[in-house]
C-alpha cells in the first residue's frame, strides 16, 4: 500500500487530495477518506496538498497512526457494516461516489473538532 489517509482526516474531509489524484484513487467514507492501494500509483500528489497532513506513505506512517494502515485496506477487502460485498477495485472514486460508510475503527472514533 503505497499512501495512508490516517486519523488528522476524520471528520475533516478537506478533498483537495481528491482533486490532485491523477488516477482517481481516493473514496469517500462517511467521515475519512481512503486510498484504494491497487488504483493508487505512488504518485504523492496527494500528500503536499492535504491541510492536516493526515496523508504519508505507508513506510512513515506516524506510531500513532499505524493502524490506519491496515484499516485503509479493511475499507476496500472487507464488506463494510450494512453492506453484503467488498468494495474490492472498482475503478475510480468518481465512478463509485461517495460510500457513506466507514471501517469500525473510523465509525466508533470519537467526533474530532
């Protein structure tokens, strides 16, 4: 997994990083948004333009932070809570919308200010 949208995005949701993705990789849960690691081309657009720095590869990801890593990659491998499939691949965030859902760790953190 090439980039980690960690922690600083919840409840945040700025997009910019959306609007710099060349290849469409980056989809919108209810309250963070994640980075399909097949789509992403390790480009780091992403990153320099995110206002909370919530965006790093996976290599630095900060301590803290760490279990967004494997996190970022339950969104895609594993159906989300009311839904009966994966999201899996599917091509490009603007082709799926907005999921509305997030992974348990995102949905039971606490609001961030």
């Amino acid at each position: 997994m090439p980039y980690v949208i960690a922690e600083p995005c919840i409840d945040v949701m700025d997009k910019s990083c959306m609007e710099e993705c060349p290849v469409d990789c980056i989809y919108e849960g209810a309250r963070k948004l994640y980075i399909q690691p097949r789509e992403c081309i390790d480009c780091g657009a992403c990153e320099p333009v995110c206002p909370v720095e919530a965006i790093t590869v996976d290599r630095r990801v900060a301590p803290e932070h760490e279990a967004f890593i494997a996190d970022n990659e339950r969104f895609f491998a594993e159906p989300l809570p009311g839904r009966d499939e994966p999201i899996g691949t599917p091509g490009g965030a603007t082709l799926l919308g907005p999921v509305g859902l997030d992974t348990e760790l995102v949905a039971e953190h606490p609001p961030q200010d």
